[in-house]
C-alpha cells in the first residue's frame, strides 16, 4: 500500500495544509506518496471548461472558463468545484485530484470523433476540447469515477462508448422545441424510465431547462436510454454495471431541483472514501 499524508482541515501537518477545502503541498510527494483527504471534507468535483475567447476588464483574450451556475450548483450541493482545462491530453494526475467529474455543456461536438460527415447546422467546433474531454472521460470510465454529464457531456459519453449524434435535431423532429431561442432555456417535460437512477431520483416525469440541437442516435455500447423528450428524443443515458455515470441532454445546474448533482457530490465522497482506504 502506498504512504499517504493525511491532511487535516483547517491544520498543518509537517509541509502539508488545507486552505478553503483544497490541499496544497510546499513540495511534490515522494514515489508512491498520494495526499488523503479528510473524512468530512467536501468531495473535490472537477469542472471540464470553454477553451475559447472572452473578455473581462482591459482584456480581450483566450481564456479558460466555466459559467458561474456549474460552480454554485457544486457548491450548493456539498462539493468543492476544480476548474480542468479542456486542452491538451488529460494527465492521469488530474483524476487523481478530484473525487468526482462533471463534464459540462458547449459547443457542437465534431463529426469526426464518431465517423460522421458534417451537417450544414453543426458549428462552432473546437477539436481540441473534443480530444481532451473524450480522453478525460475514457480515464473516468476506466477508473469508474462518479461522473455526470450535462448536455455535450452527455453527448461525448455516447460518443465515447462508440455512440453517434442526431446533428440537427429540427431535420429529424420536425420543431426546434428543444432550443427555441438561442442563449435562452427553455424548460419542456420528460419521461424517466421506472426503476432507473433517473426515474428513481426525479420521479416519472420531469421539466426541464434545455438548450441544445443535437441529441444520441446510435446509443453506445454499455450504455442505456432511461429519459425521453414528447418527441421521443433522448434525454438521459445510464452506463449499466456502474455505480454512477450518467448522462442527461438537458442542464440541472439551471434548474431549482438540483438533485442530479446532489447525487453526484454524495457518490464523490463515496468514492473518495474507498479509495483512500486502498
């Protein structure tokens, strides 16, 4: 078994200490040395981001950014938010530090990333942010780390279990009632399956805030379909034989019931509690 720091809140034991629920180190850990966090400290979330350009103050610049509702809902839930960078090749490091992932939502996700040719009406992709978050989310799967996804997040989950994307929602159901207008959410009811996580948490039948044009098509393997809009598009994917890895089209950081998330940070520090008893 590896050595292990404990870390105690609020205290400094030998270099090591916690301010604010993040532990800090005045120097790496030694081989085969992991910190431990505290029983009772909040679960460590990881927060995947935009990678793309903004401004604020004097500038006007690429920046690495996660929109304010993600945050609060984590911290409202009981957890302690972690910015990731949506860039490069995810070190297996950064799991290390976190007890729980949600991958948030964005951008169209590109074709490419599951064998399709690309619709008039997908835009705005960044490959980058495609590459990085899939690998992330194949280290999560890997290491079954609790983990939600929110509307592109739960996209790349189907994608990354080898599912494919409905591009363009409108050309299959016949409405944009699933983004009616762009930079607003707009809240429409969906079906949860009986027994599932989902139908388990919210009940049989949900309204929920959305925003987005594309959906699963082809479900990928090891996952299943537990949530359907009224158009029979499909709202939220479950991995089966994991304890939590879910996904859902619509955004619960935008609604008043936050459940999903509470779930999320609960099944964190689960998590975290058996791991550091490895």
């Amino acid at each position: 078994m590896p050595s292990m720091v404990v870390v105690t809140e609020g205290k400094r034991i030998g270099r090591d200490f916690r301010v604010s629920g993040v532990v800090r180190r005045d120097e790496a850990p030694g081989p085969g040395e992991r910190i431990a966090m505290t029983v009772g400290a909040r679960p460590l979330i990881g927060l995947t981001s935009y990678v793309q350009r903004a401004r604020w103050g004097s500038w006007d610049k690429e920046a690495v950014l996660v929109p304010a509702s993600y945050v609060s809902a984590v911290e409202e839930a009981g957890g302690q938010p972690v910015i990731l960078p949506s860039t490069g090749k995810p070190a297996p490091e950064a799991m290390d530090a976190v007890d729980g992932l949600v991958v948030i939502g964005g951008n169209d996700i590109g074709p490419g990333a599951y064998g399709a040719e690309p619709d008039s009406e997908t835009t705005g992709v960044r490959e980058e942010r495609d590459r990085a978050e899939l690998a992330l989310l194949e280290l999560a799967l890997e290491q079954e780390f609790p983990l939600l996804g929110i509307c592109r997040g739960m996209q790349l989950l189907n994608v990354v279990r080898g599912g494919d994307l409905i591009q363009h929602l409108p050309h299959q159901v016949g409405t944009d009632n699933h983004r009616i207008e762009r930079g607003t959410f707009h809240c429409h009811d969906v079906r949860l399956e009986p027994g599932s996580f989902l139908g388990d948490t919210l009940g049989a039948q949900a309204n929920v805030p959305s925003h987005h044009h594309q959906a699963p098509g082809r479900i990928g393997e090891g996952l299943r379909a537990t949530a359907w809009a009224e158009d029979g598009t499909v709202e939220g994917l479950e991995a089966t034989g994991r304890h939590f890895a879910v996904g859902v089209l619509w955004h619960p950081e935008e609604s008043t019931n936050r459940a999903l998330l509470d779930c999320l940070v609960q099944e964190a520090a689960a998590f975290r509690s058996r791991r550091e008893s490895n």
